[in-house]
C-alpha cells in the first residue's frame, strides 16, 4: 500500500465517482481505476461496488476507510510539520542576563545551545541587576542566567554553568584592606548597604548574611538603587558589600578593593526560567548547561 493508493481511495470515498476523483486529484480515470484496484489485490477484497450509474462503498471498504482516514490525516499533519521546520526557524530563544553574569560562561552556554538547536534565533538582553526577576515575569525574556540562590515560589532554577567566589569589597583605605582573606566573624560592626526591595532577598543574603556565624549583627543601612551608588559607598568607606569575584570587571577602581571570604562557598551561576512557561526550548538550553557540566568535570 503506498500513498498515491491511500489518497485515491480515500478521494473516491468522498466523491463516489471516478470521473470527480480523477479530477481532483488531476490524473485520468484510468489511473484512478488501476490505482483502486491495486489497492484491492493488496487488501484481498472488493472496496467498491460499480454500476453504470454509481459507486458504493463495500462492508469491506466502510471498515477500511473509517479506519484509514484519522492515521492519514495524522500522517499529513505530520509531514506538513516537517515542511515548515524546514523552512522556518523552531522560534526564539531569549535569554537575560546582569551586569555581573555576563561572560565567558554565557557565551560558552549560548554556542552549546546553538550547536544543539542550529535552526533557533538566540538573542540576550540585560536586565536590572537591582530587579532581575521583573523581566522574567513579564514575558520579556524566557530564561535568566543569574546567581542560583533563588526563593521564589513561581520561579525554577536550573543547571548551573559556573562559580564565582565570594569576596567583600571595601574601601582601599578600609582597615579589612590589606587582609589576604577574611572570615564572616570578622566583618562584625561594619555597616553594609541596604539594598531594593526589588532585590531577591535570598540573594542579598547569600552575597552576605546578616548576622556573622557567632550571631552579631551586620547591619543593613545606607540604601542603594544602582550598581554605581553601591560602588560609590563602598568606596567612601561608609559600608562592606559581599559580592563575588567577578564584580572586579565592573570595579576597575583604584579606590576598592576586593578581598576573599574564606568561610563562604563559590557562588553557582546559572539558569532561572518560569515554571508556567517551560517550553521546548527552555529544556534544551538547559540540556545544553548540562551538557558543559560534563565536558567540565
């Protein structure tokens, strides 16, 4: 049983005349008329009965039609979707990202996926470093590439591509400055700053608690709104921040300095999506940041 059988049967079937059936399809009658009954002799049975005057279906070519017609019509939705991935891209993929997450991970991360999924368009857009989520939420990219210590309800993380490791910056002239490393319980008294409410707290946390593992406090006070107004506090003395090490390539200042935390872990980067909105895309970068776990242990 080929094709060409199948949709002649079942064109016949609709018209019930040979005439009609061969003009819809564009072929004589008589190719019509060898196509049936070859499909006959494959079936062993009559499918139509003919007359001078009309054409019947068969008990036999009722049962075969009834059953033939839904696995064609999935078999044409099937090959019609294969015609247009051929010419059409699989869609977009758009990816977020911060000031302090762009990089070599990210590139690394966009090639793999790219290599997976030739036929998608990828393209990044940063977000708020002060609000990374919003841009999620509202639909504006699919998956954000940020630092996974995320507490948030809707929102689920994915692989990570990378670490970075945890660092406190202060002022050059701070009395921290020229220790080669610090301890959590060494930052006791000094003030941090106190950043948005639009900053994920889990985040603010991680970056530095607020109490030191012997229970004092590190107070949250001087509030900021930008990376620059974070910067500059920093610089005047005025507060600490915990960050992670490649903050550096957005503090090229003489005036901070950036010392390791002994006692906090790296930091894991990685993939952010919405749980409501996983897709097929969304899936396959995530195949493809694992992938790069692989190759990198």
């Amino acid at each position: 049983m080929n094709l060409s059988e199948i949709k002649v049967f079942l064109t016949l079937c609709d018209e019930l005349h040979f005439g009609r059936t061969a003009e819809r399809m564009g072929l004589s009658q008589a190719r019509v008329s060898r196509l049936v009954h070859s499909l006959e002799s494959e079936v062993g049975g009559m499918l139509f009965k003919r007359t001078s005057r009309r054409v019947v279906l068969t008990p036999l070519g009722e049962r075969l039609h009834e059953r033939l017609r839904p696995a064609y019509e999935r078999l044409s939705e099937a090959l019609e979707d294969a015609r247009r991935m051929v010419h059409e891209p699989l869609g977009e993929l758009r990816i977020g990202f911060t000031s302090t997450t762009a990089g070599t991970a990210l590139n690394r991360l966009i090639a793999a996926f790219e290599r997976r999924e030739p036929d998608c368009e990828t393209t990044v857009r940063e977000v708020s470093i002060i609000d990374p989520y919003s841009a999620l939420r509202r639909g504006e990219i699919d998956i954000l590439v940020d630092w996974l210590e995320v507490d948030e309800p809707d929102l689920k993380v994915g692989p990570a591509i990378g670490h970075d490791k945890r660092v406190l910056a202060v002022a050059a002239d701070h009395k921290l400055a020229r220790r080669e490393a610090i301890h959590l319980n060494d930052i006791a008294g000094f003030d941090a700053a106190r950043l948005p409410s639009t900053f994920p707290s889990a985040l603010e946390e991680a970056f530095l608690p607020r109490t030191t593992p012997s229970g004092a406090p590190i107070p949250r006070t001087h509030i900021v709104h930008s990376f620059a107004e974070y910067a500059t506090l920093v610089a005047r003395g005025l507060v600490v921040q915990g960050t992670v090490a490649s903050m550096a390539a957005g503090l090229p200042r003489e005036d901070i300095v950036l010392i390791p935390i002994a006692d906090l872990p790296p930091l894991a980067l990685g993939l952010i999506w919405r749980k409501a909105q996983e897709n097929d895309l969304i899936r396959a970068v995530a195949e493809a940041a694992r992938s790069l776990q692989l190759r990198q242990k």
